[in-house]
C-alpha cells in the first residue's frame, strides 16, 4: 500500500498540485477494508490499495473542481481513473498498473450509482 499511495502522489497528486498553483484537498485516501466498505465504496475500490484519492479543489466549489478536473486532462497526467463524480462535487483519480486513462462521470440513477464514460 505504501508504495501506492507514494506512486499516486509522485505521479499524479503533486504534478496536478504544482500545476494548479493552489492547494488541493484530498478528502479520502486510503481506505482499509472495513472503512471502505462501511462508507459503500466498491469491493475492489483502488482506495484499498492505496491507488485512489478523492480530491477537491480548495474552494470546494463546482466550478473550481471542474476546471481542476479538466487541468487533470490537459495536462496528461498518468491517471488511471478520472471521475467526475455527481456533477463535480468531487474527483475520484488513481494511479495504477493498468493506466488506462478511464475518463467517466458517476451519476445516480434509481438509487444506484452509474458509471458513464466521458468524452
């Protein structure tokens, strides 16, 4: 897990920080199993393996947290998920093995959470 998190944060986290000029909030990191799944995250959420952070641009706004997510894009980081989630209320980015640059928007449909890929 540590040389996860160490690889998110070399790779992806503090190249977007540098970038953005501003601090970023990461609001979950890490998570063990048993936080994971009481806050509803996936069984096979990269936040178990130390891949993932949620972040959110300081002013915690929308607004903000879209243009970060989109500095995320222009600047090609080696992400590999990128997600909008509901609307920009926050990013869900990680940096693994597979690096398949996966670029979705999470919205909640009939309950549940779905997953769209975004252009």
């Amino acid at each position: 897990v540590e040389v996860s998190l160490y690889a998110l944060v070399n790779n992806v986290l503090d190249p977007l920080r540098e970038g953005w000029g501003k601090p970023i909030i990461v609001t979950s990191g890490y998570r063990c199993p048993a936080l994971n799944k009481a806050v509803g995250g996936a069984a096979n959420s990269q936040h178990t393996k130390g891949q993932a952070a949620d972040i959110e641009a300081h002013t915690r706004s929308r607004e903000d947290n879209k243009k970060l997510f989109e500095l995320i894009r222009k600047m090609n980081l080696p992400f590999d998920q990128l997600i909008n989630e509901y609307d920009y209320d926050w990013i869900h980015v990680s940096f693994g093995p597979l690096h398949r640059k996966s670029v979705l928007a999470a919205t909640m449909q009939n309950g549940k959470t779905v997953y769209v890929k975004m252009p």
